[in-house]
C-alpha cells in the first residue's frame, strides 16, 4: 500500500512541477487585448463564485431602497463605477469591455448575487481583474448604497431619476474616439 501511495503523491507533485513550469517559463500568455479561452469562459466565473461565497460574510444590507439611498447608490455608481460598467449614455464601455476578462456590463445584465457578496466584492476588489477594492475610497455606508442601487438597477423607482450624463457626441469621455488627432 506504501508504494501505491507514494506513487499517488510523485504523480500529484509532478502534474504541480509542470503546472509551476508552464507559469515560470512565460508559456501563459498575458495580453489583456485577446479573447478569454474556452477554460476561462468556462470554469473561471464559477471559480470566482465558489471563492466569494466560501470568504463573504453574510451580513445583512442595512440600507433598504429608500429614494434617498439608491440616489446616494446612483451617485456612487456614476462617479466611481459607470466608466467600466456602463450607465445610461453609454450601457457598453469601452473601458470595461477593453479589461481582461471585460467587466460586467450592468445595463445588460444586472448583479445577480446575493447583495452581502457584491458588497464583498465592491469593498475588497477581484484580484487579477480591473475590479478595485473600494474599502480605503468609499465609506462603508456609500459602499452599501451603491449595493443597494445595484441590487435594483433594472427596476429603479420613478423617483430615482438616472439621467444620461453630459458627454461629448453622446459617448463617455473614456471612451474611445477613433481618428482623434492630439493638437
């Protein structure tokens, strides 16, 4: 049984050697400008996941979507969020499409995890993305504001007004302009 084992922990240790090869040798390639791999687009959001559930705790949104507090949440979004995830005079960024893996474009798709995991998410960042962790920027009250806001952002209230913001021929003033010539 000795050998059998020690045979298991040899394979284990070599399929580690070659992975750690692989990664040591540059064989990863690490352009951000080409398309994710079918492994990635696969397994990596499921990974990502599991890893926010397992470490987010489950703590409870103290802010109900009051008026006041997904406006509060719509600011936040406008002025730290909207250049890579979108907003209403741009739904797809070109900023946020442009990072490796794209941000997800909430105009499209809205968050659809648990509220405790995006506010995981939105304080500490994703590691190997464009996501910052905004703990040291944003307070912890704006932080779980702007969670609110995301929780209901394809079915705002009346009251909560989201208007376009004012921007050079209807495009956000990150995007990219082709044909721009620097004077």
């Amino acid at each position: 049984m000795k050998p059998f084992l020690f045979g298991i922990f040899v394979t284990i240790l070599g399929l580690a050697g070659c992975v750690y090869l692989f990664l040591r040798l540059g064989f990863l390639d690490p352009r951000a400008n080409r398309s994710p791999s079918k492994w990635e687009i696969k397994e990596a959001m499921d990974f990502l996941d599991a890893s926010v559930r397992r470490h987010a705790p489950q703590l409870r949104n103290p802010f109900p979507p009051s008026a006041e507090n997904l406006k509060v949440g719509l600011d936040v979004y406008q002025a730290r969020c909207a250049v890579c995830h979108g907003d209403r005079a741009n739904p797809r960024s070109a900023v946020g499409l442009a990072l490796y893996p794209p941000a997800p474009q909430f105009l499209e798709s809205a968050p659809d995890m648990p509220e405790y995991q995006n506010f995981f998410i939105i304080r500490n960042g994703i590691r190997w993305t464009g996501m910052p962790g905004w703990r040291n920027v944003l307070s912890e009250n704006e932080i779980w504001q702007l969670t609110t806001f995301l929780t209901h952002i394809d079915h705002l209230p009346p009251d909560v007004e989201w208007n376009p913001a004012p921007s050079l021929s209807g495009q956000h003033p990150m995007a990219k302009t082709e044909g721009v010539k620097p004077q």
